[in-house]
C-alpha cells in the first residue's frame, strides 16, 4: 500500500516533488519516482540535461516510461512463479531518461547520507528488472538501512537501450552518455532528498557493471563501486567497425519493412526489426577515450565485487546446439595452449555432454571468474580497497537451476517474496546488511578475506583454499597465464550470437 504524502523542495530550482510513502516491515521509505534529468533532441541524438523546473510542482508518484525494447519476460531466467504480476512498463523514446529515488522520510535523518546509484543491466538491449518491475525495488535496502541507522539514499537511473543507445553511425554509446547527464543530476540535486553529492558509491549488474566499470575508467569518480556479475571483460569495447555492420544489418531490415532509415523509421518497425535480426545483445563501441581501458586507473576508493556459481547460464541453450568436434575444434586455433586448455575443461570430442558443460565452464571463467581476479589485482597495485564475494545460494524456486547469472537481484532487493524459503531469505538479508555497511564507509567484512552467500543459506568469511573448492582457480591462473589473444578466440568461436536472457 502507497501514499502519496511525501514532498521534497529544492531551495535554488524553487521546484517541489511530490512522491508516494511506502512501508517496509514496520519502517517507512519515501519513493519519487519518474524524475526527468536529460532530455532527448531527436533520434540517436545526444541528450541534453534537464537543469530547472522553476516554481513547479512535479507529480513523482508514477514510474516513467523505459526505453522502447523487445519484450523479455524476466521470469524465465529467474525462475520466478508465472502468476507473479509483472507490470506492463510505459515505453517512450524521447521520455526514457528518468530516475527513482528511495529514501528515508526528512524526519528519520540527521545530516547528508550515502547515496547508492543503480545501473541496471539486460544486455545492453533490454532493461532488465527496473524499479518499475517490483523485482529490483528498493524499499527494502532503504528500508534496512534505517533499520541498521545506516540510512542511505538509492537511485536507480533508466537510460536508453538497444540501437537506440547504439545510434546509426553519428553519436555512438549514448547509453554511456546518458548515465552520465543521471550522475551528473544526482550530484547536483540529490542534496535535496537527504542525500550527500561527495559520497556515491556507483553500482550496477551484469550489462549494468559493464557500464559501471566504462564510468570508472573514463573520468567518472566516485567514492565506491560494486561490479556484480561483470566488468568491461565480459563486454569489452569493439571496434567501430564491427558497429557499422551491426547498423547496416537493420537499415536493410527497416528498409526491407517499408521504411526509409533507422533514423526516420517508427518505433514499431526498430522494434521488430530487432527482434527479426536477434539482437539479444550489444555492446560498447571503441570510443577515443574508451582506448586502451584495461591500463587507465579506476577512479574509485573501494569496490566490491563477485561473481555467481553459474554465470554462464546465459549461453546455455546457445552452446547446447553445438556438437563435440565443433566445441573441440574451437580450441585448435592455438597450437601450444589449445590442447592444455581443452584437456583442462574436459573437452573431448566424442564425448558431447562434457564438451558443452566444459565449453560453459571455461564461458564462466573467462567473462566472469577471471575478471574478478584481474580487476581486484589492478586496483590493490593501486592501493585501492577491494572486498570479493562469492554468491552461491541457488535460485529460491529451482535449486537445479543453481546459483545463475542474475539470481542476485532476486537475493539482494527481495522484490519477490522469498520467505517461503527461509535459507535464500537469510542470505538476501545478509546481502543487505553488507552492502549497507559497504556504502556507509564500513568494511563489509575482513579486508583480504573473501565472503561467501550461501549455498544452504549460510554467509561467512572464507580463505583461499575455500574458495578454490567453489571457483576453478587453477584454472583461472592457467587462462591468465595463457592471455586473452589465446582464449578469446576460443570463447568467440564458441559464443558468438548465443546469448540469451531466456535460458
């Protein structure tokens, strides 16, 4: 239950915001939502930020509209039940570029606060678990965190997605662009709900992390980072090149529709001209000030980040269509360190089922286990804080299905209703607290240890050794070793239009 009680004035834009309260176990949140901070000239265009409202009153009780998008039913990767409504989100492309802010009520808080800001994932095309949705809602992390009196402010930031984001050849990663104008907003407005603009920690998920780390390493500094479930190594920037065939891809498709260009076509004719082509993923384009990313310094005091058991789910259904001898081929392109890696993940060729299960494996190394490992490397070097984590807890409905790529956000927001499996519960309130620590300046556990969620729903801090006995460490020091000319190919070879957030 909602009401809309809660306003929020702004001293020097003389603008009010009127938003909605919302109780969570006892505590109340304040919630604004569908806040304007860019807006959009034209198609593919940069956007502009929004830099006043001048005596208004603005209704922030409604969710604004996502980006225009191929529909993905995010049930299917999370395994969550068919009967939990999923709200139909608005979609608009020029009124995308909105934010939502929770936060304790002006009464509950002395002083600024920690400001959490969310960057969302869905591979770069789709907006996957927005506010909006009720599965990232974060009530409940607002909600703790007064609990625990380590109150802080969350932002999520709705940015464009798909060739939208991509743009037809002009303006390129706009996505980026975009989440900058939101960060941009938030420091200099978020003084307004409480919030402290020199004390942002900037967190995001899969397709959202990737983002997050790109910020990092282009001049955006914040105080903290969290990299969940990806980094620029899962989707590291590729050439214009690659880019402009992508584009020329659907100009032929809109054309072939009835239209004239990507630029003047309707939103109806991208949309299923995506969703004709299957493009179920994207990526960062080779901007100048994106070059040589892997040695510019991360703008950053302390991150944190990890990796789930099974991220490489995602590529399941695509890697289950190959046979053994193409998997194993695959690894023939590098005569020295092909073999070994190939005998490492157990790829035989005759043997079918152990050649897709190791092609996963060495998938979930190399995109995200490795990268974790490299990351925390570089930033201790630079004498930066790192804290690493391990998710292992199993998805709440079909422990089968493993600890999978994305069953975080169903941990740590508890959008969907886990108490009737008390074991995920207990980890997603761990989750919580720690991240609510972390944000707050505090460690969220030993510094040089590592903290494992789950499996059974048990949370602690373990060692090395234990944490070889649920990573492939091994193996991660032998792809290393080997270098991304020789594993990359291999994981093209195999991946290459696999993708997919409905496995």
């Amino acid at each position: 239950m909602t009401t809309s009680l809660p306003q929020v004035h702004h001293p020097v834009l003389s603008v009010t915001w009127k938003g909605i309260e919302k109780p969570s176990n006892g505590v109340s949140v304040n919630q604004y939502r569908g806040i304007k901070y860019a807006r959009i000239p034209g198609r593919f265009e940069r956007a502009t930020p929004v830099d006043g409202f001048d005596g208004e009153v603005v209704d922030a009780t409604k969710f604004g509209p996502r980006c225009p998008q191929v529909d993905v039913d995010v049930r299917h990767l999370l395994r969550i039940p068919e009967d939990f409504e999923i709200p139909k989100e608005p979609e608009d492309e020029f009124d995308c570029l909105n934010l939502e802010i929770t936060c304790p009520p002006a009464g509950s808080r002395s002083g600024p606060l920690p400001v959490l800001i969310w960057i969302h994932g869905g591979s770069q095309v789709v907006t996957f678990c927005s506010a909006a949705s009720g599965i990232c809602d974060p009530t409940k992390i607002v909600a703790d965190s007064i609990k625990a009196g380590k109150p802080l402010v969350f932002v999520s930031i709705n940015y464009r997605v798909n060739i939208f984001s991509f743009g037809d050849g002009k303006e390129k990663n706009l996505a980026l662009k975009d989440q900058r104008l939101g960060i941009d907003w938030v420091r200099k407005n978020i003084m307004a709900f409480g919030g402290d603009p020199s004390n942002i920690t900037l967190a995001g998920e899969s397709a959202g992390a990737v983002y997050v780390h790109a910020h990092l390493t282009t001049g955006v500094s914040v105080k903290r980072a969290v990299l969940a479930s990806g980094s620029l190594y899962l989707s590291s920037p590729l050439p214009v090149e690659r880019g402009d065939g992508l584009i020329k891809t659907l100009e032929g498709k809109v054309k072939e529709l009835g239209e004239k260009s990507l630029r003047e076509a309707s939103v109806s004719t991208i949309i299923q001209a995506l969703n004709d082509c299957n493009v179920n993923t994207m990526w960062i384009q080779e901007e100048p000030e994106l070059q040589n990313w892997q040695i510019k310094p991360e703008q950053v005091e302390e991150i944190m980040i990890g990796d789930t058991e099974y991220e490489s789910v995602i590529w399941r259904n695509g890697i289950e269509t190959l046979d053994g001898p193409t998997i194993a081929t695959a690894f023939e392109q590098d005569p020295q360190w092909g073999p070994q890696l190939r005998k490492m993940y157990n790829v035989v060729a005759d043997r079918p089922t152990a050649c897709k299960l190791g092609a996963l494996d060495l998938v979930n190394d190399v995109r995200y286990a490795l990268p974790v490992e490299t990351v925390s490397e570089k930033l201790q070097a630079a004498n930066r804080q790192v804290y690493k984590y391990v998710i292992d807890q199993p998805n709440p409905w079909q422990a089968s299905s493993r600890s999978h790529h994305a069953v975080d956000l169903l941990l740590l927001f508890a959008g969907v209703d886990l108490s009737f499996n008390p074991a995920a519960e207990h980890v997603g309130q761990e989750m919580r607290n720690r991240w609510i620590r972390f944000v707050n300046g505090d460690a969220p556990w030993s510094p040089g240890r590592r903290f494992a969620f789950g499996p059974f729903g048990e949370c602690k801090e373990i060692d090395e050794r234990q944490v070889a006995n649920r990573r492939r460490l091994e193996h991660v020091r032998a792809l290393k070793e080997a270098g991304m000319g020789v594993y990359m190919p291999i994981i093209f070879a195999l991946t290459a239009g696999k993708i997919s957030l409905l496995n």
